[in-house]
C-alpha cells in the first residue's frame, strides 16, 4: 500500500482505494498466522513461540493503521474518510474474534503455570496477566450465542463512533460567518484577522471570514467586543452536531449517541459488569465508579464554593464596566480575559508577540533537554502529508532515541483540538532496537505573510502538555511494545507525564527560555513575566468545576443502565454543581468527542485524577529543587521510562516514596481552604 523511509511511513504514497484491499489481506495472513502459532505452541507454550510472536503480529497491524488513522485526522477527504471506516470496522471484527480465541486463551494460560510462570520476568509476567485480562473482557468465556452478540456490538460501537466524529467534523467546517465590516472584529487580535481575511481569499471572497475551527473560536470568544457576534458564534459551537442552531438536523449526533449508550451498557453487562462504567474502569488504576464519582464530589466541595464566588465578581464586573446586566455563557471567556486584564495588567495581546511557536519550541527543547539528558534537532521531514509539518529528531550522547512529527496549525479538513498518537513504538528486533516516532497535533493559528505564528500563553501550555506525551512515548526503555511508553498504562495515569510538563510554563525560568519578542528579540519583560504569573488561578474554581461538570456527565451516562438522555443529565448535574446556567439549545454531549469517539468513555475523571498525580509529583521538584538532576532523573527512571511494565500507583510510589495526595493540586489551582 505504502512504502517506508528510514522505518518511517511515507504518507504521500498512501493512496485511499488500495486501503481496503491491503487490509483485507494483511487481516487474512495475520489469521492464517494465529492458527500456525496456536498449533505450533500447543505442545509447549513459550515466551518465544506465544507472546512473541502475537506482539509481532500486533506491532505489524498498529504500523500499517496508524498512518492511516492518523491522516484521517488532519487530511480528511470523502475517499480517505470511507477507506478509514470501512477499514476499522474490519480491524475491530478482527480483534474481537482473536480476543475471543478459546485455543489461544488456553494457550497463553499455560504460560501462568507454576514453574513457567517463574522463569519469565516481570516484564514477560505482566504483559501475560494483561493478556489473560483483555482475554476476559473481550467475552472469551461466553457461550457461543454471546459471544457473536459481543462482537456484534462492538462493531456497532466503532460504526458509531465514527460517524460521530464524522458529523462533529462536517459541521464544525459547515459553519462560517462572512464579514465585510472591520469594525464588527474589534478587540480580535491582528494575526486572527489576518487569518480570516486569508481564509476568506482562499473562497474567493472579500472581506473576513471567520469559522468554527478552535484558534479561530477561541480567539473571537475570548477578544471580540461584538456581544452579538460572540453570541451567534457561541451558538454554533454549542449545537454542532445536534438537532438546534444553524445546521439543525443535518449532522444531528442526538440518536447516535443513545444508541452507543445502550450498546455499550449491554456490552458491559453481557460480560459480568454491573454497567460500562465498571466495564471501563476495571483495568484503571481507580477501583470502581463509586469511587471516581466520590473523587469528582469531593474536589466539586472545595471548587464550588470559590467559583460562585468568582461568578459572583464576574457578575459585577459586567455590570459596572461592561454594562452587562445578565451575564450569558458567550461573556465567559472574554470578561476573564478582561478582568485579567484589569486586575492584573496581563493581556494576550501584549504577551502573544513574545512568544512566537519557534522560540517556544526551542526554549521547550531546551527545558526538556535539561531535564532528561537529551537533545532535540528539526531534520528535514520524509514524506510529509502536508506542507505544515516538521520532523525532529531526539538524541542522547549522540545517539538518536526517537522521532516526532509535529503538525502545528489549524486548517480546514483537520479534526480540532491537539493530541499526539504514536507511529511506531519501541521494540526489540533481534539484536536491534526500533525506535519510537510520534505524531504530535496541534490547531494553532497558523503563520501570516510577514508574521510568524504567535502562541497565547494558554496555547504554549497546551503544546508543553502534548509534548509531555510525546515524552512519556519516546523516552520510554521498554523493549516490548506491548509495555513502551503509553501502551498499555493504566487510562487514569496516562496524562500525569503531559500535565507534569504544563508546570514548567509558570517557572521564571523556563518562561524566560520559552519567550522572545518576534520583531526586537526582546525578552519578556520581568514585570509582565511576573504579572502573568500571578494570574495564573484568576477564576481557577470556574474552571476546575467546568472540567468536574464533564467528569460528572461522562460517570452519570455511563452508570445508567436505560432511558438515556444526555442533555437532561447535563442540565441536571449543572443543576447542582451550582454553576450559572446555559441556554436550553446547548448540544454539549453531542459534540463530547472524547467520551463518543476518543477513548475517555467513563474515564473523563482521569484528567483531575492524573492532575492530582502531577501536581504531587511536581511538588517534589519544588521540595528538591526545580534543577535537581537527581529529581529528573528519578522521574525519568520511574515515570518516563517504564511504560506499563509496572502498575501505575506502584510507579508513582516509587518516585514520590509514598501514595499521591492532593494537596498540590488545590495548591497549584489556587483553591482555597
């Protein structure tokens, strides 16, 4: 389908209508090779003969599709788009059959037996406990009749979480907004107009024109002083995908979503869980969904009562400064912005041409490097999918250890938000080592004619924490992919390392690393240095109760067992978490991607939870010293470097000395007792 470059995927030679077809054969040999390899171990299950030779099997699948997935992200075309689908529902249908292997089962269960078991390390024990375990919940001990259900609902659920991504996709790029009028963006900063009259160009169109992509919105909600126009656009953002707003129907998730709501709870049920919250949270580090929603309340008692206080001062200052007699979800971002503005003297317009994304990149490579004895260096990219992306190359000593593309800008046809997914993980070959590569995403606004790209402070937090992934991904030691950076770590655990790095984007002095004035080289001046931090946690109970209100949605829909209706359990949990309310045609859940289509079902709480795991491992470098190389390298040691060869709380134990707490979380969010 595709050939390779120095290991690496070459993208532009990937052409959609071979997909199908190279899967259809590489799923037909990969069977072909389980009954050799079940027959072959039958007499004599081993490390080598088994396990080995399944993770091959595995590795050869997840390299041919994660270029595939992955261009499907931040490329989409209709012809791409429908080999993607097609081609997953496959792969599912394939994994779930080899997951419910009866032969293979007792196969790899031989593998536990007394004296066998003891001659394997604990790396080869774990990754053969994990596989008994997804053996289990793939429904291996079911009857024949349930089984064929089991598989039938998984197909179900990755039919629909595609299509709910498909129509988050369509109408976040169906919307736009054409202005010809310069003064209805007042307050917008001039690299977003620039982008909009840029996008506009680009459809032949004079004037300005504004869409749904994230850099675009989050700078028009946080900076335009049109209330009317951040009302229009905030209606749009909040209906995508829904049966309300400017594309009422057409995209409409609400079916979808109730659909995959009860196909998963039977799913659950169908394999001994009380409900797909159990199901999903059995192998995370957190024990039970009593447990998660006690976690989640308990941090919704410390947060509430600030945050209705910070409503409360918002409330007034719309009112005394801004006119604003009733305060609408579309005043949110703008009079925080404004409010740091007056009471701290911090504006992303004054801080935005000091960091631009070079010198943010190279000051972040920089930090790390320190950190973890490492070097970073731009190579030219091999087979790039689009002209935005660059290629980086980490050494140690002068040995390289892993690769990562970096895709910074937003553009049409390229799923919102930021992530990294992996492209090749590190493994043993022989007597060699193949290296780990990265994809590392972000939506950022992207460069103008004669100006480069300028990041917010909130955007290079956001690229400190994508590349904190990449780290944990990267660095790993493990030499079984199976067990190599992110692989297989507990989902609750699996954003300690990328929120561990937003940490440095507060420190004085990463922030001089990271900062320099785009035109004069300036550095940031060490008053605003010091006045942004020091805003830092303005209204940090809204914003830590807004993450608890996604938390608490996800947990609820996924404890129910019928008659789902996400929008009323919205409004009910926003009912009591206390926050002000939102308008009756706010389509959240229907645009929640990363419960539907990315992963976090009934895990959404693992953002706080690994908070509380960061914020407590960053306290040590604050007890040690932020430049202790014997504090990095312990969470090199302990944290980076194994992968899932380890339980996650029994790895954090062993770099903090003891179990978390979440003293350093409320801290560092600047809750107060």
């Amino acid at each position: 389908m595709y050939t390779t470059i120095h290991d690496l995927p070459d993208h532009q030679a990937i052409e959609p209508t071979r997909i199908e077809g190279f899967f259809d054969e590489l799923l037909q040999s990969h069977e072909n090779e389980i009954d050799e390899i079940v027959a072959n171990s039958q007499a004599r299950p081993s490390w080598d003969n088994l396990m080995l030779s399944l993770e091959a099997l595995d590795v050869a699948l997840n390299d041919a599709w994660a270029p595939i997935s992955h261009l499907n992200s931040v490329v989409s075309n209709p012809d791409l788009r429908a080999a993607h689908d097609n081609s997953i529902k496959k792969i599912t249908a394939y994994e779930t059959r080899i997951g419910q292997s009866r032969p293979l089962y007792d196969a790899v269960r031989q593998l536990t037996e007394k004296t066998t078991f003891a001659a394997l390390n604990p790396s080869q024990q774990k990754m053969v406990t994990d596989s008994l375990k997804a053996f289990q919940r793939n429904g291996v001990a079911l009857n024949e009749t349930d089984r064929k259900r089991f598989q039938e609902l998984r197909a179900k659920l990755t039919e629909l979480s595609s299509q709910f991504a498909n129509n988050v996709l369509d109408a976040t790029d169906a919307w736009t907004k054409h202005v010809t009028d310069i003064a209805l963006l007042e307050g917008i900063p001039a690299p977003s107009v620039a982008v909009a009259k840029e996008t506009a160009q680009r459809r032949d169109l004079a004037g300005y024109l504004l869409t749904l992509d994230m850099a675009c919105y989050a700078s028009t909600m946080t900076h335009c002083r049109n209330r009317a126009l951040r009302e229009e656009m905030y209606e749009a953002y909040a209906t995508r995908a829904s049966d309300q707003g400017p594309s009422a129907g057409e995209y409409d998730n609400s079916h979808i979503v109730v659909e995959m709501l009860n196909a998963r709870t039977e799913l659950a049920e169908l394999v001994g869980f009380d409900n797909f919250a159990e199901y999903s949270i059995d192998p995370k580090m957190a024990t039970s969904a009593n447990e998660v929603k006690v976690f989640l309340d308990g941090l919704v008692s410390r947060a509430a009562p600030q945050a209705r206080q910070e409503i409360e001062r918002m409330r007034e200052f719309a009112r005394t400064e801004w006119g604003i007699d009733e305060l609408e979800p579309w005043d949110l971002s703008f009079l925080t912005e404004r409010m740091r503005e007056s009471l701290y003297d911090v504006a992303d317009a004054e801080l935005k041409p000091y960091f631009p994304l070079n010198v943010v990149e190279r000051g972040m490579f920089e930090v790390v490097g320190a950190l973890f004895d490492v070097e970073i260096a731009a190579k030219d990219a091999p087979a790039a999918w689009h002209d935005d992306v660059r290629y980086f190359e980490i050494t140690r000593r002068g040995e390289t250890i892993a690769r990562f593309y970096l895709d910074a800008f937003a553009r049409e046809k390229k799923r919102g938000g930021a992530w990294m997914a992996d492209c090749r993980s590190r493994r043993s070959i022989g007597n060699e080592m193949a290296l780990p590569v990265a994809y590392l995403t972000c939506n950022f606004t992207p460069p103008t004619k004669g100006q480069p790209s300028l990041l917010t402070h909130t955007e290079v937090v956001t690229l400190f924490h994508e590349f904190g992934h990449g780290l944990h991904h990267m660095l790993t030691q493990q030499k079984y992919a199976t067990l190599a950076g992110i692989n297989g770590v507990e989902w609750d655990a699996v954003e300690l390392p990328s929120q561990f790095m937003e940490n440095w984007c507060w420190q004085e002095a990463s922030l001089r690393k990271i900062s320099s004035h785009f035109e004069t080289g300036e550095a940031l001046p060490k008053e605003l240095l010091h006045r942004l931090i020091a805003a830092k946690n303005l209204n940090s109970g809204m914003a830590m109760l807004r993450q608890l209100e996604f938390g608490l949605l996800d947990i609820e829909l996924h404890t129910q067992l019928k008659d789902f209706d996400p929008i009323a359990t919205m409004r009910s949990i926003r009912s009591r978490t206390g926050m002000m309310p939102h308008k009756d045609y706010d389509r959240m859940p229907l645009g929640f991607g990363h419960i539907f289509a990315g992963g976090y079902a009934a895990g959404y709480y693992s953002y706080l939870w690994a908070e509380v795991l960061s914020a407590d491992a960053f306290a040590a470098f604050e007890e040690e010293g932020l430049q202790n190389p014997q504090t990095s390298e312990r969470f090199l040691r302990e944290i980076l470097e194994v992968g899932s060869s380890v339980k996650a709380i029994d790895m954090f134990k062993k770099f903090r000395g003891r179990a978390p707490q979440n003293d350093a979380l409320l801290r560092h969010a600047g809750i107060q007792n």
